[in-house]
C-alpha cells in the first residue's frame, strides 16, 4: 500500500478516521513559500460538518505544522502537517458485516484481514482533512500567481444551480460561502433536500463544478501526463467521486463539429476561443481559457436503513442496520477537497514545465 502522489510535489498522506491522528507530508516545495495558518484553518472550516446536512462528529482540526515551515516560511525540506482525531466512536462499527458500497470488503480482502476497519480507517473521508490543509498552500501560491479555483454545487439530484456566467466573481462567491451556489435559492432548496432525505433516513449525491482562471497556455504532458489525466488522478483519489467529465463531456456525444468546435479569435492582443466547450484544454494541454470540469459524488454508502450484507465470520447472508454519526450528504464538504486537489495537481505540472523557483519568484 503507497497512499503517495505527485512527481515534483509529492504528498504522502497517512492515519486513520480513528486513529491516533491523520496528517500528510508534502516533498518538493521550495524554500521561501509564506504559509498562512490563518487561510489554512479557514480551508479546513468549509469541510467541516455543519447542521443537519453533516454528519454529527465534530472534529476541531486544529493542525500542526512539524517541520517544513519555519518563521512562515517554507525551508525546502518536507512540510509536515498533521491533525489529531479526538471524536472517535468506534463503538458504532462491526467488522464482520461490510457496509454496502463502502470499502470494506475491498480492504478486508486486500489487506488479509489486517486492515483497521474503525470508521472506514485510512479509506474514511476523514483522510481529507490533511489534503484540505496542504491544499491551501497550494492554493495561495496559485492566487499569488493569477490563478484561481472555485467549485460550486452545480447540481443536487433534481435541483441544479446556475451555470458560471463571469469567472472572476463567480469564483468568488464560491469560496466566501460554505454551502457554495451561484444561486441561493437553489442552494437553500439543496440543504432542504438533504435535510429531507436525512430524516427519512437516506442519503443524496450531487454533482460539483469547478473553474480554474488564470492558467496560462501550455501546461500539461502528453500523452500520459495530459492536463485532463493528471486532475483525473488527484481527483479519483477523493472517496465518493465517480465521475470526472471536462468542458461538455458526455454532451459532445449530442453535437456535430461544426456545433462546439472553439473558434480561435484576437482579444485585447491575445488568442482566445469564442466558445469554452473543450473546458480550457486542447491535446491536454491548457489553452489559456478557464479550465471547466465537474465531479461527480455519489450518495454517502452510510445510510440508516437496513440493507443486505454477508457475515464474514459466519460466511452467511445477514442484515445491516447501521448506528453512529453518518453524512446525509457530502458533496458541500467534498467542494473544497476538490480545489485542493486541483490545486495540488496544476502545482506539480506547473513545477514540471516552470521549474521550483518560479512557484517563490
């Protein structure tokens, strides 16, 4: 098992939901870097569980800085972050019965038996936390840099938010809220919805949209190292996301060429493309344009109805009633995971063609 990313920023992530405490090393980044504790903890409160559309455990996520980062700065050798668990109730989960749809049994057969199923253990959207923190200095670096990254809830089974219109401002409203839609009303019938299928003891998926301003043309390693490829990777790597699509997606399977092709023009002495369709990305590499993707969250696995399973011990069909403090929906906590990771991604390949130092210049 090798929870490690990355070529030119390297992140190894480790714990467990109910261990002693989750925390990720991050390699690469070069000495001069300013951390702001303060825009980390901020990060780490829009993934926290709020109200009746959240899970009840209530983790403080009060992070350590062990080394990596001295007088604000970053030295050059690997930034240690770590976050202590101090919630745990492992009481609420029984080995022998795998939950449907969660990694249980997967890991039970991978890992012999050996592995620490307390709360999903190290497969627990707990492990995202440290990814939430790492994220945010990788995220300031970008904005000290031009570039921008804001996720919105583009959709919530059948309520939809708005597309984006103006990036800039739209970004922006993204991350000052922390139920992120471009439009409230539809934000506010999305936590209804969540709150409803909670009560009647369910979950809800949704879809998550994401836009990158700023990110100059040319970034990106074909063929095996694409733009598209490479976000792909860092994204998957979030529990619950099981779809990624860039520009229309799928929808280009509805269209003829001469319907979404990106027609090149001049504007204000630079190249751009009237229409956005590819999502920023041409040959998988950056186009100059906003970078458009979106993310698909499937329902939260841990629902409070009973569900079918299989006794491991007994190796006989069995009943799964679950107990404990389980998510209704994870979709609004997952957002800014997923501008982490986009962060974290577009870093490494930026190092790749830019070099260390331009990431401290």
């Amino acid at each position: 098992m090798k929870s490690v990313i990355g070529k030119n920023i390297t992140l190894a992530l480790y714990g467990e939901s109910h261990g002693r405490a989750i925390g990720v090393v991050a390699d690469g980044f070069p000495a001069g870097i300013k951390v702001d504790t303060d825009f980390i903890q901020s990060q780490l409160d829009k993934r926290k569980p709020k109200g009746k559309i959240s899970t009840q455990r209530r983790e403080e996520d009060d992070f350590v800085i062990i080394s990596g980062v001295f007088n604000g700065f970053t030295t050059g050798t690997p930034v240690h972050i770590m976050i202590e668990n101090k919630a745990q109730h492992s009481g609420d989960y029984h080995p022998e019965l795998p939950r449907p749809s969660h990694a249980d049994y997967a890991a039970h057969v991978k890992y012999a038996g050996f592995e620490d199923w307390r709360g999903g253990g190290h497969f627990s959207g707990r492990l995202t936390a440290p990814v939430v923190a790492v994220g945010a200095i990788a995220i300031d670096v970008l904005k000290n840099k031009g570039i921008t990254i804001g996720t919105h809830i583009k959709k919530c089974q059948h309520v939809e938010d708005r597309n984006f219109e103006n990036y800039a401002d739209d970004i922006a409203l993204c991350n000052s809220e922390y139920f992120a839609t471009l439009d409230k009303n539809a934000g506010t019938q999305m936590q209804q919805h969540i709150e409803n299928t909670g009560a009647d003891c369910d979950s809800v998926g949704g879809v998550l949209e994401t836009a990158v301003l700023g990110l100059p043309a040319g970034v990106g390693e074909p063929y095996f190292n694409s733009l598209e490829s490479v976000l792909s990777h860092y994204l998957f790597s979030i529990g619950g996301v099981k779809g990624v699509e860039f520009g229309l997606g799928f929808d280009f399977a509805d269209h003829l060429g001469s319907e979404v092709n990106d027609a090149f023009e001049m504007f204000e002495g630079r190249v751009v493309t009237k229409t956005n369709n590819n999502g920023g990305i041409n040959g998988g590499i950056s186009n100059g344009m906003p970078v458009v993707f979106r993310t698909a969250i499937k329902p939260t696995p841990s629902i409070f109805k009973t569900q079918d399973t299989v006794d491991l011990k007994t190796m006989e069909n069995a009943k799964l009633t679950l107990t404990g403090r389980h998510d209704p929906a994870i979709f609004h906590r997952a957002r800014v995971v997923v501008d982490s990771m986009t962060a974290l991604a577009l870093l490494d390949l930026l190092v790749q063609r830019y070099g260390e130092r331009w990431l401290s210049e």
